[in-house]
C-alpha cells in the first residue's frame, strides 16, 4: 500500500466543513419526497433503512415514517448552495456554514527589491 | 504487484493475478456463529453502514483536525480490513465472469441511498453479485427488492458490455479479503466505492492497467473526455487532443472501449515505474 494519496486532495488540511442537521421529526419520508436528493449537486446527501436488530431481515415500506433516515454523510463537498433548504418542503435541512478565515498578503511589493 | 495479488493471487491460474484466481471466488461468504449471536456490527450506527471499525466520517474529522497522522493511520486501518475491491477492465471483465458461479443481477443499493431510485426489475438493475452469496438473496427482501436475476457466463457478459457502452465501469468488491462477491457498475458521485477511492484514497485499488493515447490515430472527438469517471482525462485545449494524468488514471479502460479509433489502449501498469505502485 503506497503511504500517501497520489491524487492531492481537493481540500485544504484542516478546513472545516459546513455542519448538516436534519430534523428527523419533521422529515419522516425521505425515500419518497427524494427532493434533496436529486437536488444537490454534489451528492452529498445519503437516506438509509433502518438498522435495528429486529428490522434488519424485513422489507421496508417507504412510506411509514421513520423506516427510511436521510443523512448527510459527505459533507465535505457541501458547497453551501442551500438549493436542498429551497426544496425541503417540511423545512427540515439546516446548514451551518464554516467560518471562512481571510488571507491577506504581506508584503507590499518590497519582495522584488526595486 | 499489488498487494492482493501478492497475498491472494496464484501463480498456477490467471498468472498469478489475484482475481482471476478461482479459489477466491469459492469461500463461503458466510461464517457459521455461534447460537445467539448476532451479526458483526448490528449495534453500530447508521453512519457507519453497519461496518465495525473507522469510516470516513473519521477520515473527515481528521481533515478537520489538520491530523495528516491520523488521516494516514485510519487509511491503514481501513485497507487492512480487506473491504474495497479493484478496478477491472472490460476485458478482464470478460474472463472474471467465465470463472465464478453463481452470477445474478441486482438492484444498486448505492444508487439507493444517494438519489433514491428504487430499481425494482431486471430490465433496471445496475449491480452485479456473484458466488454462493446470491443464493441467499431472499433473506434480505430489502437489499434484493424485486429478486435476483440469474444469468449465465454470455447473458452476463452481454450486460457488462451493455453497462459498459453507457458509462459505468467495473469494480469487483470483496465482501471480506479474499472473497470476491460483486461487480460493481458504477460511476461518479453516485457509486460510494468509487467516491471513497477519488475523494479519500481508500477501498478500490486501481487496476493493473494504464491508458495511453496515441495521438497519431486520435482525430480529438472528445468522446473518451465524457466517459472518464476519475478526473484523469481531460481535454487539452492547446493540442486539441485528450490528455491522461497517470497518476490519476484507475485504468478502467473506458475512454479505450468509448474510443471511435481504437487511438487509447491500455498498457501494463508495471511498464511506466513511477506510477507502478500507485494502487491507491
């Protein structure tokens, strides 16, 4: 196994990323609205069955609450577009932007040493 | 060599290639457990998709912390469990599906979770499983909605090359190091393996192969440009012609079998040194 990625990452080391909360009591069908889903452009959006023990051998109907959770397992590709917040029709999806830190340069041009 | 030939493959078949070795297409996919045990990873959280162990959530806090250590120590950890699979080229497609029995097309549950598309009938399945583990399809009437479709060696390979004129290419999944038991048909963002592999350098291995153009025969159609599920191809502007970053290149020869002039082949992965060991 080769110790490092040979692609660089698209992301800076130690950048952080918009924080998704998802109302579960208000989004309650999420495989059959499927409206954020298909919305976002970088897929960062993932629903999943249930998991329980005893649910884990049964068919799921999609349309009783709570058999399906949506989740937003790649957050890291969150661009903050909000078009999934537009979409939502209950209002369940919240983003929390990360704080963006400015750069500035410092010198002023004596760098060149005119 | 890659370290799965090195570990599972068999001089005797295929070459020693590891996925063209038979016996790993043989093992039982499931382990008998002891009365009242339940299965490995039952109480995890939803997150973690059932699996024991890091997940990329971790690999994501990592990023986070600005842990380069850490980020590499969870790659480990995550490489050793022997999940993720490799990137296998249409041809050798082809020969993985004269060796394993049997095969049975199946709904994608990537293609599940990231758009929702319920696919419920063999004219719209995406996956491919293969080995004694599809003959237990009906115990999870969730995963396999809409059954299994059982095909043989020229029905199979007649889908492959069908998925492959659309787009996807293939990924042979282990379920547990070394047995093989899914064909993947995937593409970006959709398909979770190949997004792990391109965003965070885990699971999928790239193939043995690389992706040369010669530029003699290409008239720059820009065809292979649209088939490239890996950021490695893209179109240079200035030539006019399709330019390959090999060390981006997973060599699933997509641009090659999209290629109205056969300009792209693929080459052996050990003819270029400096990307020879790039697996992942």
């Amino acid at each position: 196994m080769t110790t490092m990625p040979t692609k660089i990452p698209e992301f800076i080391w130690g950048r952080k990323f918009p924080k998704i909360t998802i109302d579960h009591e208000k989004c309650t069908v999420p495989f059959l609205c499927k409206k954020c889903l298909q919305v976002c452009p970088e897929v960062v959006f993932h629903v999943e069955r249930v998991m329980q023990r005893e649910k884990r051998l049964e068919e799921m109907d999609p349309r009783i609450d709570g058999n399906f959770v949506l989740q937003a397992p790649r957050r890291d590709k969150c661009t903050v577009c909000n078009q999934c917040i537009e979409v939502c029709p209950v209002g369940a999806i919240t983003i929390e932007a990360p704080e963006q830190v400015p750069f500035r340069i410092k010198g002023k041009g004596e760098q060149w040493g005119q | 060599m890659c370290y799965l030939c090195e570990q599972f493959g068999n001089p005797e078949y295929g070459g020693g290639t590891w996925y063209l070795n038979p016996f790993n297409y043989a093992r039982n996919m499931y382990k008998l457990r002891a009365p009242g045990e339940g299965f490995k990873g039952a109480d995890a959280g939803l997150e973690t998709g059932a699996h024991s162990g890091p997940t990329i959530m971790d690999l994501m806090n990592a990023i986070e912390c600005n842990d380069v250590a850490e980020y590499q120590r969870i790659r480990q950890i995550m490489q050793e469990q022997g999940q993720g699979g490799q990137v296998v080229p249409l041809a050798d497609a082809d020969r993985v599906l004269e060796l394993c029995s049997p095969i049975g097309l199946i709904a994608c549950l990537c293609r599940k979770g990231v758009r929702a598309i319920d696919e419920r009938n063999e004219l719209e399945y995406t996956c491919m499983g293969m080995g004694v583990g599809m003959l237990k399809w009906e115990r999870w009437p969730e995963r396999y909605k809409g059954g299994t479709k059982f095909v043989n060696i020229d029905e199979a390979k007649e889908w492959n090359h069908e998925m492959d004129k659309r787009g996807f290419c293939h990924i042979l999944m282990l379920f547990g190091a070394p047995f093989i038991g899914g064909f993947c048909q995937c593409d970006y963002p959709d398909c979770q393996a190949l997004r792990n592999a391109v965003d965070f350098g885990v699971g999928t291995l790239k193939s043995h192969y690389l992706a040369v153009v010669d530029y003699d025969k290409c008239n720059g159609c820009g065809i292979c440009a649209q088939r490239c599920q890996w950021g490695a191809l893209k179109y240079e502007v200035t030539s006019e012609k399709p330019n390959i970053d090999l060390f981006k290149c997973f060599g699933c020869g997509l641009c090659e079998t999209g290629c109205p002039r056969g300009a792209i082949s693929l080459i052996r992965r050990e003819a270029v040194p400096a990307v020879s060991e790039v697996w992942l």
